[in-house]
C-alpha cells in the first residue's frame, strides 16, 4: 500500500479514537492466560480452601479470562473491518468520475492539448510507436475528451517531428507518416511535402 493510501485510512480510522493495538494483545494475553490459571485449578483445586469453593472461584476466573480475552479480539476485528470499509470507501471514491479534471480541461483545454501533443512527441522520438504506447495515448486522449480527429493529427505531427529531426525521411519514416496520415484521413501527399520540407530546413 502507497504512503499515500495508507495515510488516508489513517485519516479515516482516526474518527474512531481506537485504543493501540498494544492493548489488545495484552487484553488477549492476560485474559487467556487467566483462563488457562482457571482450568488448572478446576482440574487440581488442591487443599489451600474447600475443594468445591476453589472450583467455582477457579469456574469464575475462566470466565473473566475468557471475556476479557474475547473483548481484545472482539476490539481487533472491529479495527480490520473499519480498515476495510475505509479501504473501500477510498477505492470506490477513486473510480468516481473526477468532475474536478473535467472542469479545468475545459477551462484550460490548450494545456491539456498540449500535454497529449507532448505525450505523442515522446512515443516517436525513437521513430516508431508500439501498440503499448498506442493503448497509454488513447487511455491520455479518453481521459483528457480529445476527439479522435483531434489526436490523429496529433499522431501526424508527432511522426513528421521525429522523421524530420535528422534531416533525412526513409523509406520506413515514409511508410509510417503516409499511415497516419490516412488514419487521420489527411492529404497524405501534402503531409509527405510537409516532411521533406521540415527534413530539409533541418539538414
């Protein structure tokens, strides 16, 4: 569990004022250990007292043990299922829909643009893009409500950027941008022109 996650059950848990689980191990302990002094003198009530009066006093202190040992178990699970239903709780909020991202991309729609045009920079730059990185930028495009037309000419950018950068397009860079280009349903000459051009300016 992240620092982070942990930190907020803490929060939660935290309205309960729980005892330490200290405690409770020792209420566990001294009540059990007080029920095994019980049995033993119920089994041998030796000859101190009467031997039916150490019984139910030794019946008594088994009692006590055994309530006072159930209580630090009864306090212990009481602490694991608010853990849970904290732990739950978060992870139900973290599926909710964040209406907070949603506001600031439309208040600030250049940014968010910004950062999916950066992100496909990033899956060229070493001249191709893997079905992996494809998936990760739809998942940026889905999040962010980018139109598909909008991240297609994106993915074009992005291709032209990296075959350009050395100043030469390939024969593969040529394949690939003429690919996006139709997925983005360009002019794919006009974006092959463009290639060159830029190709050039850098050579």
């Amino acid at each position: 569990m992240s620092d982070d996650m942990e930190e907020l059950v803490d929060q939660r848990l935290a309205v309960f004022d729980d005892e330490p689980d200290l405690n409770d191990w020792v209420e566990i302990m001294c009540g059990a250990a007080m029920a095994v002094l019980g049995i033993f003198h119920l089994v041998s009530p030796g000859d101190l007292v009467d031997e039916n009066i150490m019984r139910w006093f030794a019946s008594s202190v088994v009692a006590a043990g055994a309530i006072w040992a159930g209580h630090g178990l009864k306090d212990m699970a009481v602490k694991e299922v608010r853990r849970s239903i904290a732990l739950m709780d978060i992870a139900n909020q973290n599926d909710e829909v964040n209406h907070g991202l949603i506001r600031d991309v439309l208040l600030n729609p250049e940014a968010y643009t910004e950062f999916l045009m950066n992100a496909y920079d990033s899956a060229w730059e070493d001249g191709v893009i893997t079905d992996s990185e494809y998936e990760e930028l739809r998942s940026f495009q889905k999040a962010l409500g980018i139109t598909d037309e909008d991240a297609a000419k994106m993915n074009v950018q992005a291709a032209v950027k990296s075959a350009a950068k050395d100043g030469e397009i390939t024969d593969a860079e040529r394949s690939m941008i003429q690919k996006a280009a139709e997925d983005a349903m360009m002019d794919v000459d006009e974006v092959l022109e463009d290639a060159e051009s830029k190709a050039k300016k850098k050579d």
